[in-house]
C-alpha cells in the first residue's frame, strides 16, 4: 500500500515538472508574437509619420505660382506693346474732292467757258475759284467762277477782264489780281452768308480791258 502510494506521488511530481517546463514554452512563443506585433505596429507608425512629414513639406502641385516653385523664383517677362503704326494720310485730294471739282469745270463749261488752271481751285476752303475764258477764243475776256464748297454762287464780275488770276486764297476768301491800263489791281472777294462780296473796288471794264501784250 506504501509502495503504491509512493508511486502516485512520484506520477504527480513528474506530471508537475513536465507542466512547469511546458509553460514557460508557450509563453515564451507568445511573447515573440507580442514582440512581433509591437515591431510591425512601431514600423507602421514610422511609415505613417514619414508620409505625413513628406505631404506637408512638398509643394501643392495646384499652387504653381507657391513657394518653394521655379515660377515664385523667376519673374515673369512682360510683353512690351508694339506701337501701333499710324495710317498715311492720303497726299494728294480725295476722290469725293476730285468729284466736287470735275462738278465745278462742268458748271463753268456749261456757261461756254473752259478753266485755265485746276490747282486755283482749293479743296479745303469754303469759297473756291476757278478762272474761265471762252471755248475757243483765246483772246477772249476772262471772268472768275465762284463757288460755295459745291455750289456755284457767281462770277467776279458782270463785264470779262482781258487779264485776271488768283494772288491769294484763304478758307473765307479769295483775292484776284487785276491787270489795267493803269496797273495791277488787287480786289479781295469774300462770302457774306451765302452771297458774294467784293471787298474792294473792282476796276472799271474800259480799264481792264486791255490790249494783250500790254
């Protein structure tokens, strides 16, 4: 009975002493396990904290014009405008000018006249002249036509003058250059409203009706 009581104690130490040595084997294993988990864990966190830093330190890619970008550094050109290049104008009259003046010959043909010079006739002025003998009698009497821009408003004169150009022209005036018995003679004409004035005297017709080559 001793002896079998004996043994039983012995069966339970063994047991006791295997279990004791298994125990720390499994905790050993979960301890490397914690560890392991711990480790992955901590490296995780180091990756998350990189990402982080790297998002808040590098540019935003919508932001061109940010700091720490090549166009914040670099100032930008300005275009300089290129001046712009002024129209010529014309040098010589405009067709609608040379309209009014081909009106104005018709107008001083049509009275049996033709105008011995064009360039008398001033496009820019308001009272505008042009002087006219008879067609086909060179040693006829000359007259001046008048004219209001386009309008035809008299002659200088209601008897010829053997001799007579224009001396002066402005935008309101004309002076005509007389040749008499007695001299040249300059008359200013003028318009006053829309009717024609002499200024001046205008030489009688006996004295302006000389004998050419005098």
């Amino acid at each position: 009975m001793d002896d079998r009581v004996g043994m039983d104690s012995e069966a339970r130490r063994v047991k006791a002493e295997r279990d004791r040595r298994r125990l720390p084997h499994h905790r050993r294993g979960a301890s490397r396990w914690a560890a392991r988990a711990a480790a992955l864990l901590a490296t995780a966190a180091l990756l998350g904290t990189a990402v982080a830093s790297a998002l808040m330190i590098a540019p935003d890619g919508g932001d061109k014009d940010g700091p720490g970008t090549a166009s914040a550094l670099t100032p930008k050109a300005t275009a300089t405008p290129k001046p712009k290049k002024k129209k010529a104008k014309p040098k010589g009259p405009t067709k609608a000018q040379l309209a009014q003046r081909k009106a104005a010959v018709a107008q001083v043909r049509s009275q049996g006249y033709t105008t011995l010079r064009l360039r008398d006739y001033d496009f820019k002025a308001r009272l505008r002249v042009l002087i006219g003998r008879p067609v086909g009698d060179a040693g006829g009497g000359s007259y001046a036509f008048f004219f209001d821009r386009q309008t035809f408003v008299g002659k200088d004169s209601t008897s010829p003058s053997t001799k007579v150009r224009v001396s002066k022209s402005s935008k309101t005036s004309v002076t005509l250059a007389y040749d008499t018995s007695a001299g040249r003679a300059k008359v200013r004409f003028k318009l006053v409203g829309q009717t024609l004035q002499p200024l001046d005297p205008i030489p009688p017709p006996v004295a302006r009706l000389t004998p050419r080559g005098n």
